[in-house]
C-alpha cells in the first residue's frame, strides 16, 4: 500500500514539473511583432514608428498590420503609388536620401501632396499631368532633378533644396500655378501659364485676374 501510494505521489509531482517546464519556456510566449519591424533604424516609406515598431500607414493602431497600399478610403481605393490617401488626396512621401528615383506620377483624378524632402530624392521628376491639382515640395538638395510637369489643375511647386528642381516647373498649361524656388534652385527656368504678368521674376504666380481660371 505504501508503495503505491509513493508511485502515485511521484506522477503527479513528475505532471507538475512537466507543467513548470512548458510554462517557463520562451515558446509559450508568442509575440507577433518580427524584429524586421522595429523602428531601429528606420521604417519604410509605407509604415510609420508607433511605439519603438513599424507599422502600416493605413491603421496606425495595429503593430504589424500589413495594410495594402490599395485600402479603401471612402470607398475609393488608393492607388498603389500613394504613401496614404485621404478623401480624394493621395500623399507620395520620399523622405529618405535618393527615395523615389524613378519619375514621381500622380494618379490621374486626385489632389496629390508630394514630398521629396530627402537628397536627390524624385530624381526622376514629377508628373501631375492627369491629376486634379498638384503640390509639389522639392526640400532635399538636389531633389526633384528631372522635369516637374502639371497638368490643367492648380499647381503648387516648392523647391527650396539646394540645386532642386534643375529641370525647372512646367505649369504653363495650369489654371492655376504658383512656383517658389530658392536662389540655386530651377536652374531650367519655369514655364508659368500666360499672361505675361503671370510670370515675375522668373516665378509663377497666381495674382488675382487673369492668372487664375479655377
């Protein structure tokens, strides 16, 4: 009797030792979260640092969560070369030093923000020939060296980096265009809608009268 009671007494100390092992091992305690999304050293261009992680634009809310860039807002999908979108505006941010390189297009029927804040970011230029309007901010040195083109739309065009906007701003066919661009800056010149006193300085500008039809 004794001995029995002794054999059963050491399976059930052997079951909760077993127990105590499982509990204590690092398996058990699951964390989602990769260390590929830690904000160290940065994020990408589509996510954004919310407590020490990466996570998507679109639902800053849930680590991890990758949104595609075609989420629906407002029951409009944002197109894939948005950063984020809001209403019927499309955000294209190239932050980081030679982001964008290839040619920087808005998508044809949106309100575009576009900024090249980084070094010879949007190295390619930007097209906003097909959308609704346009502001451009060319802040990185040398950003934005090829050719900044808008289409019929207002067009807004920064280019305060250093040596930005080499190609110059072609806005000529805009309704409405303003450009400001810092001494070294538009080396090609800009191309501002007609009249002539739309044009002053060598900048455009949307005066009130016949330099505004939108």
């Amino acid at each position: 009797m004794v001995t029995r009671f002794v054999s059963l007494a050491a399976v059930v100390i052997s079951g909760a030792a077993v127990a105590l092992v499982i509990a204590a091992s690092p398996g058990c305690s699951v964390d989602g979260r990769s260390d590929e999304f830690r904000c160290d050293p940065g994020c990408p261009t589509d996510r954004v640092c919310e407590g020490g992680w990466c996570v998507a634009r679109a639902d800053a809310s849930v680590v991890g969560d990758a949104t595609p860039a075609d989420a629906a807002v407002d029951g409009r999908p944002c197109p894939a070369g948005c950063s984020s979108c809001s209403a019927t505006t499309c955000t294209i941010s190239c932050g980081g030093d030679n982001a964008c390189l290839a040619p920087v297009v808005c998508p044809s029927g949106w309100t575009c923000l576009v900024q090249c804040t980084g070094d010879n970011s949007c190295a390619g230029g930007v097209r906003c020939s097909t959308a609704d309007q346009c502001t451009i901010e060319c802040g990185g040195n040398d950003s934005c060296a090829g050719e900044v083109r808008c289409g019929t739309g207002r067009c807004d065009a920064t280019c305060d980096g250093s040596s930005s906007c080499a190609q110059g701003v072609y806005c000529n066919d805009s309704c409405r265009c303003d450009t400001q661009c810092a001494p070294s800056a538009c080396a090609g010149g800009n191309n501002c809608p007609g009249p002539a006193q739309c044009e002053q300085s060598g900048e455009c500008t949307s005066q009130p009268g016949a330099c505004r039809s939108c």
